[in-house]
C-alpha cells in the first residue's frame, strides 16, 4: 500500500507540534496507517474527505486490528488519533462532522492462558523461515521465537545496543516502559542475527538494526505486516495450524520452553522484562505467561498411578 497523504492530515499534523515528538510520529503513523485503509472501501474514492469518517468505519478497523493481533494499547492509540483529527476538523476547520470514536469499545485484553505452540506449530513456523530464505526474516523471527522480545524490543533495537559476533551475542532491549535490560542470546538466536547484520546493503551508520524502505526503524505494525505476509506463505496444511499466531506468541512460547528446561521465575522474569518499578521480578506477571493447562497436565497424570 503506498504512503498516505492528504492537505487535512498534513495541516492536523503541523498543529500537533506543541505535543512531544515521540507523540507526533505515532499519531502520525497511526493516521496515515487508518486513513490508507479507509480508502480502501467502497465509496472512498481518494482524495480523502472528513465524512469518510464515521463509527462503523472506525469500529470495523479496530476489529480487524484485534483479529491480527495488534494490541490493546496499539488500538487504542489509534482511536485517541482518530478522535483528535475529527475534533481538529470540528473546531478548527468548522466542518459539520461528529466524533466517529465516541462510544467505541477496546475490549481490555482477556486473561486467558498465554499461548503454547504445538511440537507441530512450531515446526510448521520454523520451516516458513527455512523456505523464505532471508536474513532478515530469520532474524526477526529468532529475536521472537529464540530470544522471547517483544514486537517493541525488536523494532527500538539500536544498532549500537546489539552486540553480535559469530561465537557470542547480547543485546540491550527494553523500550517499553523504559524498562531496559541486557540479554544474552542463545546459538540460533545468535547465528540468526549475525547473518544478517552482515548484509552488504544495510547502512553500516544506521540508528537501528531493522530499518525500513520509508523510515530509520521498522515500526511495531510493520513487524506485525511482515509477520503476516510470512504465514501468507504457509501451504493448506500448514495454515490450518498458524493462521491465529501472533508474534507475541512466540514470546509466550518461549517463556514455556524456558520453564520446561528449568529456569526459575525470577529468572525468566527478568529475561523476560518482567519488573516493578523497584526493579523487582514481576513474579506474577511471569506466572501468568506460563500458566498449567489441560494439555500439560494430561502428560503427568499417569505419575500419580505409582
């Protein structure tokens, strides 16, 4: 999809100046992410027209966000941007147009036992790395699957926090919340990320380590198109299985496999990012990722007939 541009979202912006830049770039990208949408449907021929916006048009577009797994936090960033533009265009440009987020609903995200992928998941996804055949692909999907980031991990990862060569490799990851801490990766991880910093085209004097063709860093919700795109390649078979996998399910997945092979929760927790203000553990939060279930108890049942 080619990059958005209207007079009214350009003029929205400018006004936005006196908000902090870190604001400005992600109501931007927001908007520009909504309205290219936007002009997708039936009847929205561009140019874009501020009557294009209204409730149904936003409600059906955080739904299909939430489907793709976006997460709360994303979503609502997207309907505070929305509603922002509608009152701009409100009270300063004088148009006849009504709030199209009032009333909408980000159902909070539900508590439900975190994702563990199948012996027969996990493979369907490793062997999609292994067809596409890209360093970058194989780095993003390590840094997920080998090394439990966050989507925010992997787009904020500075080239000169990463700190990779062929026998060793550690980065330091925390944007969220400021919270930064430095992990150690583990061989395929390693391997994964070592291949494709070597990649000749990449800018030796760029900021961060996964840039995009429009901007300095690939942005969370280019992490999540890209993910999407590489399940597109999955074969009938296959989709069956990984067609409702997030990224963030690979960093479920990991906490998991973390836990089987013995790691501690305070351990995981602070790999994991999972601290309190006071920089303790998060014990609970760790707990919640790798909750018991059905499955994982059916296996140690016959323990108990001794």
């Amino acid at each position: 999809m080619p990059p958005f541009h209207s007079p009214w979202l350009e003029d929205y912006i400018a006004d936005l100046r006196s908000r902090s830049p870190n604001t400005m770039d992600a109501y931007q990208r927001a908007l520009r992410q909504f309205l290219s949408w936007l002009m997708t449907l039936p009847g929205n021929a561009p140019p874009f027209q501020p009557e294009y916006l209204t409730r149904t048009a936003l409600e059906i577009y955080l739904s299909e966000l939430e489907q793709a797994g976006y997460s709360v936090s994303h979503r609502l960033r997207i309907k505070s941007a929305v509603a922002g533009l509608a009152r701009w265009l409100a009270e300063e440009q004088d148009l006849p147009i009504r709030d199209p987020a009032r009333g909408v609903r980000v159902p909070a995200e539900s508590m439900k036992t975190p994702r563990q992928l199948s012996p027969e998941q996990r493979v369907v996804l490793r062997q999609l790395v292994e067809r596409a055949d890209h360093p970058r692909d194989s780095a993003l999907f390590a840094l997920g699957y080998w090394a439990g980031c966050r989507v925010s991990d992997v787009s904020w990862l500075r080239l000169a926090e990463t700190h990779v060569t062929s026998r060793t490799g550690w980065l330091r990851v925390g944007y969220k919340g400021g919270k930064y801490r430095e992990i150690d990766l583990i061989r395929p991880a390693r391997q994964a990320l070592y291949a494709y910093l070597k990649q000749p085209h990449l800018a030796a004097d760029r900021e961060f380590v996964f840039p995009s063709q429009r901007a300095q860093r690939l942005t969370e919700a280019g992490i999540h198109h890209w993910w999407r795109n590489l399940k597109a390649q999955a074969r009938k078979g296959e989709w069956e299985l990984i067609a409702d996998i997030t990224f963030h399910d690979l960093r479920h997945d990991f906490a998991h496999r973390a836990r089987e092979v013995g790691w501690s929760l305070e351990e995981l927790a602070y790999y994991l990012g999972h601290v309190t203000q006071q920089g303790t553990p998060a014990i609970q939060t760790t707990a919640r990722y790798t909750q018991a279930g059905r499955d994982s108890l059916i296996s140690k049942l016959h323990l108990l007939d001794r």
